[in-house]
C-alpha cells in the first residue's frame, strides 16, 4: 500500500507516454491487431475446451500486464518497452475482459458498449478531478498516469466490444456488418480524426484535440481487431489461420518497437 501511495504521489519532469505522432499510431494499431490474435490463439491452443483455454488466456495475460504495467509505473520517465508491452498484453487481457464479461452475464452487445463507454466517461471525469487534467500531453504526475491507464483500459474494453456488435451476426447480437466491413468503416473514421488533427492545425491541450484523441484512440482498437479476426478466421482459417496473423502482426510490430526505442535513446 506504502507503495502504491509512493506512485499516486509521484511528480515526473517529464511526460510518462510517448510522443503523439504517426510512429505512435502506427504501433498502437498493429499491438492491438497482435494482442487480438494472440487471444484468440491461445483460448484454442492450449484446450479443445474452450472454458480452459479461456482461464489459462486469462491468467497468464493478466499476470503479464500487471508486470509490465507495475514495471511502467515504477520508472521516472517514459520508456518505451515497458509502455508498449504493457499495451500490447493489455490487447490480450482486454479481449478477454470483454468477452467474458458478456459471455458470462449474457448483455447484448449494443447494451454492453455503452456500459464501458459510460465506464470511459466516468474514468475520464474522475481524472480529470484528481489530476486537473485528461490530456495525453500532461501524464506529469503519479495520480494522472494511475487515471490515464484505467482509462486506457476501459477504452480497450470498450473498443473491442464495439467491434464485435458492429461486426458479429444479428444472430450473435451484433449489427452484421461483418469484420472486414467494419474495420474498414473505422479505418476510414481513424483516418479523418488524425487528418483533422495534423491538417486542422489543432493545438495541444485544447479541448477538441483532448477529444479528437480519444477518439481515435478508441477506435484503434476495433479496427485492429476486425483485421486480425478476418484475415486469422475467414481468410486463412482457425487455428493455423490465427497462427500466420500472429507472425504476420509481429513481423510489423518488432520494427515498429525497436523503432521507438532508438528514438528514445537518440
């Protein structure tokens, strides 16, 4: 608990996340695209029961990230591998957060996405209140960075749920609009955010780029797994299919780490 407090009572002199640039979108999209793949990967691989896979996927993801989160929060200042490894395991126990939740309470999905969204809000409120600010530019202190990443779990809850309603068959609650359809109606949506906020020349701090943020954050999430879901089941194929997106994912994700720790250590 000494501990905890020690965080919540941190002050840094300078900003806990990265750089909000196109290298951070960049690898923000494909960790959620690897993270979805390899939930689904290994829910299959370690059981034909699919409860057992679940319960093993969510044991060691949980472990992992609480690691690496515990890990980010105990260094002085932004470092890249911590940051974005606890990202990328927070992909892996986000889905199953989200898939469990509404498997095991049986909530429609529509109904379940304003559940986390309203979740998002209050997070942000409360992060608001506790650390006077929700800009991504202002992670200065213990308490923001503890406010910043609950709301950055709940995005990711969230985001994955929305992708599945707008995805997922009427049959299974969901709008229809299948995986490929869908991500790329987000892709589109994500793309016009951040051309609004390079093109519109939107300063920092303010409260549409504060917005314009969040959202495109949100949406990286669905739309990385709409990918990973469509070209690991429908393209390819079960379990062999989520396999080759696996090693495709981290064919793109390992360049773009690397990349952001040469940045960091320019």
């Amino acid at each position: 608990m000494n501990k905890i407090k020690q965080l919540w009572q941190a002050n840094y002199r300078s900003s806990k996340v990265p750089q909000i640039a196109i290298l951070f979108w960049m690898t923000k999209l494909i960790s959620t695209g690897l993270g979805e793949s390899i939930s689904d990967f290994s829910v299959k691989a370690i059981s034909s029961n699919q409860i057992i896979g679940a319960l093993f996927t969510m044991i060691w993801s949980a472990i992992l990230f609480f690691c690496f989160l515990w890990l980010q929060l105990a260094t002085k200042k932004y470092k890249p591998a911590p940051y974005w490894l606890t990202v990328a395991l927070l992909a892996v126990f986000g889905t199953f957060i989200s898939d469990a939740v509404r498997i095991v309470l049986g909530i429609p999905l529509l109904v379940m996405t304003i559940f986390w969204f309203v979740l998002m809000l209050l997070s942000l409120v409360l992060m608001k209140k506790v650390a006077g600010s929700i800009s991504i530019h202002q992670i200065y202190s213990g308490k923001a960075e503890l406010m910043y990443w609950i709301s950055v779990s709940l995005s990711f809850i969230m985001g994955t749920t929305l992708g599945d309603y707008l995805g997922d068959s009427p049959s299974l609650g969901g709008l229809g609009l299948g995986n490929l359809t869908s991500g790329m109606i987000l892709l589109i949506i994500f793309l016009a955010v951040l051309a609004f906020r390079h093109f519109g020349r939107v300063k920092d701090d303010t409260l549409i780029e504060v917005i314009s943020f969040w959202i495109a954050y949100i949406l990286t999430r669905p739309i990385g797994a709409s990918f990973a879901d469509y070209f690991g089941r429908s393209v390819f194929g079960g379990i062999t299919g989520v396999s080759i997106m696996i090693i495709v994912w981290l064919i793109l994700f390992i360049p773009l780490f690397m990349t952001n720790i040469r940045k960091f250590n320019k």
